[in-house]
C-alpha cells in the first residue's frame, strides 16, 4: 500500500557530476531535521561531564585489544599505523600554517571548497558552526577555528559487505589512510584562497563528529549508532576542517531516519553480541538509540572489526534513495528478512541468517576497563589481596611500568 509523500529531499549526486538524487521522505517518517536534541541538556553534559576519546577514558581495552587480534588483523593494523603517523603528525600543525594566497572578496569561499572536496572524492560535503561541546577534553586547546566543513569519503562497496573480514578491514582503515591524505591536499586549497585551515585527522579524531554531520544536513543517525547519510548510509569515513573562511552554514535535515530505524531494527536484532538498545533514550541531551559499549567491544576486537551493524543496515547495502522509494511504495523495509540484507558469517563460528544468532561464553566479555593506569592499579590490587604485600622487586616493576603506561598516554596535543 503506497504512503503520501511529506517531502522530498533533493542531493548532489553520489560522485562529482552525478545527477541530483530525490529521496522521497513519507508522511509517517516525519519527525525533525536533524537529530531531537535538548541545547542546555547538551551544554550542561559538555561542561560537567566533558567528552573524551577513547583512547584516553578506554585506553585499557585499546591495548588489550592488540592481543586479541589474529595475527593477520595485527600485522595490518601495524602497518596502517605506520602509515598513518605521518599523516597524523601533518595534521596536527595544520592549525599554524599561514594562508597562501589573498581572499578574492568577490567569491564566495563555500562553493569554492564544496566544489574541490567533491573533486577530490569526498561524497558528502557540508558546512556547519564547529561545536565546541562535542570536541574532546585533550583537544580542546589544540581546535582553533569557528567554521567547521563536514567530509564523508565512501569505503569501497564490495569490501564492505563482506563484513567482519579482513578484506572489509582494508576497506575500513584503508579509507582513513586515503581520506587524510585528500584532508591534506583540501587544506593548502583553502589556505590559497586565503584562509586558515585545520585537518581533524580521521586517524586521531579531535571529537565526536556526527552531531556535526547532522546539523551540517548530511544524514540522520541511525540505530547502530553511525551517520547514515543517504548515499552509502555508514559506509564512509568521516573527518573535519576547521577554518576561518565566511562560509554559508548547512542547514540540518529530516530524511525519515529517526521514524524508519524505529521499524527498521535490522541492525538491533542482528547484532552479534546484542549491544544494541530497541528503544531511544536521552543520553547527553539527544535522543538516540544507545550502544552497549562492553558487549560491543569485545566482538569487535575479535571478529575483525564486526560492523555487522553497518553490514545489515539497508541504507548501507541499498542507499538511501530506493529504500525510502520502497518504503513510500509498499510501506516494508527493504531487505529485511532476506538472507541479502541479513546474512553474516563470523570466523570458526559459521554462517548466521535471518533470526540465527552466534553464542558466546560469559568469558568473552571480560575484558580491561577504563584507562590503562586504573588497569593497572586494579591488577596491582588484586595481587596484593592474594598474595599480600609485593616484594621489593614487584615493586620497582610495577613503578617502572606504570611511568611507561603514564608516558605512552600523552597525547601529541598535550606535549
């Protein structure tokens, strides 16, 4: 049974040169553009209980998460590392490096860089004020500029449906690598047009950056958690400039996301480790459905990054466009209940269509929490209850080790 049509939501085109794509939004969809947010809910959280990378506030799982990979992951994510440091470190001073070029007053400093970004392959361009609640408590000196361009870069397709492999992890960090590099490249275009410009390395976030996408007009959030914007929904990667350039702010919008994940729920019932909540809550002052992070961490470490989440969600697999068309047509969700939106298969566990779920052992999800020094207390503690006071020796090792744990955890921004 076919549904009236509310809006239609008209974009650029999936690749620079690509026509328009309209996405028709139903009536039934209809909620808000953007995300449902309360601003004071959203500052009082900022300023009280401030944001924090997780390589900072988890940095315990991060290192444990390096022994749970199979050797493949580990050799790859070495690799990627190396890479990316450089790019990293290029990123980091690009808040110091003077224009090049004199403004033009004439032009207009928007389309200029909306135009380059798609040329450079970024398929999601957009502009928004750079909302400093949601930067990281460890960058918020380093983040310097008040216009904030929003770039998505689209991982490759094929790679992605094969998710959790490690063919989709090439994709996944591969994408990174090819997205701060193009950041780089976009950043001396600004600065010759005359302006400052930052990198936010994709490989060394400055903060959480979807509420950013979201008020910048370039998708909702979904479910899993992720920006699905209406191209290649979370296939993408996702990274900022800052600059000081006058540029013409995005304006956020309603592309059904929040009503059709409502009915959607593939990405919830499908989750290998069910981390994901059914029902919304407000969570710093936005309603969102909330992940799980213990039951999701553990997963996504040992199977080659899971993201199955992203796998089965159908604006990933068929984009935004036929699926909501779909949706105005018949009043279904695309895909769902097929083995063609649903189906996964996890190493040594096997195959997992529609209503099939993996089981995992409690033990699974023991795991280290918090920073890597409350870790290490933590063990010191324990083995001080069993064992009682620790020798001289045990006590120089754990001094020793805790200064490298310490030392290994200041930042770049913070040296």
């Amino acid at each position: 049974m076919s549904k009236p049509v509310h809006h239609v939501v008209k974009r650029p085109g999936r690749r620079h040169g690509d026509p328009e794509a309209d996405i028709p939004i139903a009536e039934d969809l209809v909620t808000v553009p953007g995300s449902p947010t309360i601003n004071g809910d959203v500052t009082y959280y900022s300023r009280e209980y401030p944001v924090e990378s997780q390589t900072v506030e988890k940095s315990a799982d991060r290192e444990w998460g390096w022994s749970v990979y199979i050797k493949e992951v580990y050799d790859y994510r070495k690799k990627h590392d190396e890479v990316s440091e450089p790019l990293i470190d290029a990123a980091a001073i690009t808040g110091e490096i003077a224009p090049t070029g004199e403004v033009d007053p004439q032009s207009d400093p928007t389309e200029e860089i909306r135009t380059k970004a798609r040329e450079l392959g970024f398929g999601e361009v957009g502009f928004t004020p750079y909302d400093r609640r949601y930067t990281y408590a460890s960058k918020k000196r380093w983040a310097k500029f008040t216009h904030a361009i929003c770039l998505a870069l689209e991982q490759d397709y094929y790679q992605t449906q094969t998710i959790p492999s490690l063919e989709a992890e090439f994709a996944h960090f591969g994408t990174y690598e090819i997205a701060g590099e193009l950041a780089l490249r976009l950043a001396e275009y600004i600065r010759s047009l005359g302006y400052y410009a930052q990198v936010h390395s994709p490989n060394d976030n400055s903060g959480v950056f979807i509420p950013l996408f979201v008020n910048a007009g370039l998708g909702q959030l979904g479910a899993n958690g992720q920006l699905l914007s209406p191209h290649f929904g979370s296939r993408a990667r996702l990274m900022l400039i800052t600059t000081d350039a006058p540029v013409q702010y995005d304006e956020p919008v309603d592309y059904g996301i929040n009503k059709f994940c409502d009915q959607c729920q593939v990405c919830v019932v499908r989750c290998p480790a069910r981390a994901l909540l059914r029902e919304k809550v407000w969570y710093r002052g936005v309603k969102k459905n909330k992940l799980v992070y213990d039951r999701c961490r553990p997963v996504m470490v040992t199977y080659e990054g899971c993201a199955v989440c992203m796998k089965v969600c159908p604006i990933q697999r068929y984009g935004m466009k036929p699926v909501m068309e779909h949706y105005v047509e018949t009043g279904e969700i695309l895909g769902k209940g097929t083995p063609n939106l649903e189906g996964y298969e996890l190493r040594d566990k096997g195959y997992f269509g529609p209503g099939e779920l993996p089981h995992f052992d409690r033990e699974m999800f023991e795991f280290p929490h918090g920073t890597k020094e409350e870790w290490l207390f933590e063990q010191f503690k324990e083995a001080v209850e069993k064992n009682g006071a620790p020798s001289e020796d045990h006590s120089v090792e754990f001094a020793k080790e805790l200064h490298r744990v310490v030392k290994a955890g200041v930042s770049r921004t913070d040296e």
